[in-house]
C-alpha cells in the first residue's frame, strides 16, 4: 500500500471524524456496533469496508426503496436491483451482516408522491433530499439504534465536525462531490448519531482505496439520476403517480402576449429555454408557472433575475435563534451545482423569514433548495435551509 493510500486510510479513520471514543467500550472496536447504509456504490462500500478493515462490529443494510425491475440493468442508477446484489456480495466478501429492508411504501408515499405534487403545483422538487429528510436519516437512523449501534455512518461526501458548542456539518474537501446541499434537512439530532468519514477525501482517493481493497465496486460508476425515473421522463412518471391531473394551458409573454399551447406545466422548469414549442425570434426563458390557471410565462433573461425568496421548512443548525436571523450576513446555495452566493435574512410582510440575495440570481425555481453557509472564503461550514416557497424579480 503506498503513503497516499495510507494517509487516506489514516484521515477516513480519524478518531475525531468517526467521533466514537473507544475508551466507553474498553478499548476494544469490535465491541462499537456500526450501521453502514449501503447503497451498492463505491462510496458506501468504501465505508464499510474501512470500518470492518479497522475491527469495528460492522452491520450493514440496504434500503429497497421502489419496484425496480425496470431499472435492474441501467448503469449509473441509484437503488436499482443489481445495487442490493452488489451491496450483499460486498458484505459477503468481507465478512459482516447485510439485511435488505423493504421500505417502498414509505418511500412511496414521502418521496414519490411528494415529488408528483410538487410537479403539479408548478415547482421542481428534490426527491434526493426529501429521500434523506424522511427515509434514510429518520426511519434507516431509528433501526441503526433498534439495533444497538453506536452510529450510523453513511459515504455521503460532507464533513461532521466536533466543536465545544456542539457537532457541525460542513463540506466535504472535495468541492466537486460535495453533498451538503441535498443533506441541509439534516437536524442536530441527526447529526449526533450520523458520521460520514469520507468527507475527508477525495473521490479519486476513494476510488483508490476501492481497488486497494479488491472491491468490485471500484469501477462502477456514480449515481446519476433520480432512482425512480429510470429514463429520465419525469412528466411519465407524475402521469402515473396522477392520472388525470395534468391540465393543457397557455404560453404567455410576461408582457401578456398568448404564444402559443402546452401539455402540462409538469414539462417545465423555471430557467428553461429548449422545448418551449414557441419561437419570437428572440431568445425565451421559463419565468414563472402558475399550475392554478395552468399558464406558463415566458421571458426575456433578464426577467430571470430574482433580488429574494420566500421559504418553508428552515432547518437552522447555526449557533444563534432561529428568531433572531434578520439581518444576519450568509451565504446561499439555490442549485446544488452552483457556488454560494453573499446574501442576509430578512423579515418577510408576514413576519416570516425570507432571504435577500446581496447580487441578485437568475432562474431559481420554487421547490429547490436554498441552503445557508457561514460567510467565509472557504463557505465551509453548513448552517441549514430551506425550501423555496417564491421568488422576488428583480424588474
């Protein structure tokens, strides 16, 4: 094994990353009960993997969450069939405890359908987060201490960090995998049973270690898309889930011209562009759906320009009360693919907590996340979010 290799080992190890002090159980790991969410990816194979390599009582289990005979052979999928195969052999080979748990119909009914009627309701939702909020680290964290361990540790790729005032969670060192945006539902409760020791690394070091340790999953390739649409056709998908639900309506111009038909505002997303199925010889972008009149309207870019937004369900893990954020200096995050943006609390007409953004944004759609850092040069650490209920334009 080469020194890179072992200081990888060294720093997914770390006694203050895994935060479980040997000394309560007389020293001895295999007596510190570990549940490892196995996902049948490189990731969570890893984890396990390096625990039970490090002599802690490793359990590991694999969450069935969907039908997923259509998806059993689609490559880069998460939760498809041949990922609770991959996860058992996996356990198989390194000798631990694997159990599959068939949770479709909570997932059904807290992601899936979720996810149709925040379509419908003109909004673009984020199963991945709401799969975390409600099944993975509400229901999956209850069985890891039905079953007596001492945490349940996870390959998400984000940071847990042990401070005087209480645990943090922060990004992972490798910005291109860092997962905090879709983990901001995460409680402080949560927090102190979770670890996620590959934080630390980066992917190329994990992917590393997989081969180090002759996993088959070293090779395989990430989870790319929403685990239950397996060909990528959302509006099938809400169509199945609604049957009927879907209303046809109007294109119109933001300056009230009617441009032309649509099948559903389940076929648009804020920001849009392609596939409008109108042209004005102009470039046109998705502004605003309202699915109670069943109108979609269309814009020049500059109308994409949003100064503030409205949100529900604040998960606040900063230091200070949740009452006393007006005017506090954060940054924010309203697509997980781009980079925090300066931006302050304020109190809403209503009295409810908004977000101003310091420099304006474009295209954030109603249903997607805004997820708080400290303002920082590094934007490390997480501060919680929300979910975006509107939006304020800029013009």
């Amino acid at each position: 094994m080469n020194d890179l290799l072992c200081r990888a080992r060294a720093r997914a190890l770390d006694p203050a990353v895994l935060d479980l002090p040997a000394s309560k159980w007389g020293g001895d790991l295999s007596k510190i009960r570990i549940v490892v969410a196995m996902s049948g990816g490189v990731d969570s194979t890893v984890t396990a993997a390096l625990l039970k390599e490090a002599g802690y009582d490793v359990v590991g289990i694999t969450l069935q969450l969907y039908d997923h005979g259509a998806a059993i052979k689609r490559k880069g999928a998460c939760c498809a069939g041949d990922d609770i195969h991959d996860a058992r052999l996996a356990a198989e080979r390194l000798g631990f405890p694997h159990y599959v748990l068939d949770y479709e119909g909570r997932f059904s009914q807290s992601v899936m359908e979720d996810f149709a009627d925040t379509y419908l309701a003109g909004q673009t939702p984020i199963p991945c987060v709401r799969c975390n909020q409600s099944v993975k680290f509400a229901d999956l964290l209850r069985t890891a201490k039905d079953l007596g361990a001492a945490a349940l540790a996870t390959g998400h790729y984000v940071q847990r960090v042990r401070t005087p005032s209480g645990v943090q969670m922060h990004r992972a060192v490798d910005a291109r995998k860092d997962q905090s945006y879709f983990l901001f539902a995460t409680t402080r409760e949560q927090l102190e049973f979770l670890r996620f020791p590959l934080g630390g690394l980066q992917k190329d070091e994990v992917r590393a270690l997989a081969a180090d340790l002759g996993l088959a999953a070293a090779d395989k390739p990430d989870s790319q898309d929403i685990c239950f649409v397996p060909d990528g056709n959302y509006a099938a998908v809400v169509e199945r889930l609604r049957p009927g639900a879907v209303r046809t309506g109007d294109i119109v111009h933001i300056d009230g011209r009617v441009l032309g038909r649509h099948k559903g505002v389940i076929h648009f997303t804020v920001g849009q562009r392609r596939g409008l199925g109108v042209a004005l010889g102009e470039p046109l972008y998705v502004v605003r759906l309202d699915a109670a009149s069943a109108q979609v309207f269309v814009g020049p870019r500059e109308a994409l320009l949003t100064s503030g937004l409205g949100l529900r369900e604040i998960n606040w893990l900063g230091d200070e009360n949740l009452s006393a954020l007006n005017g506090r200096k954060v940054a924010v995050k309203v697509r997980s693919t781009r980079p925090p943006l300066p931006a302050h609390f304020m109190t809403g007409n209503a009295g409810a907590l908004e977000i101003g953004l310091d420099h304006g944004d474009e295209g954030v759609a109603p249903g997607q996340a805004c997820v708080f850092y400290e303002p920082s040069d590094t934007h490390s650490r997480v501060l919680g979010g929300g979910w975006i209920t509107n939006t304020k334009a800029m013009i």
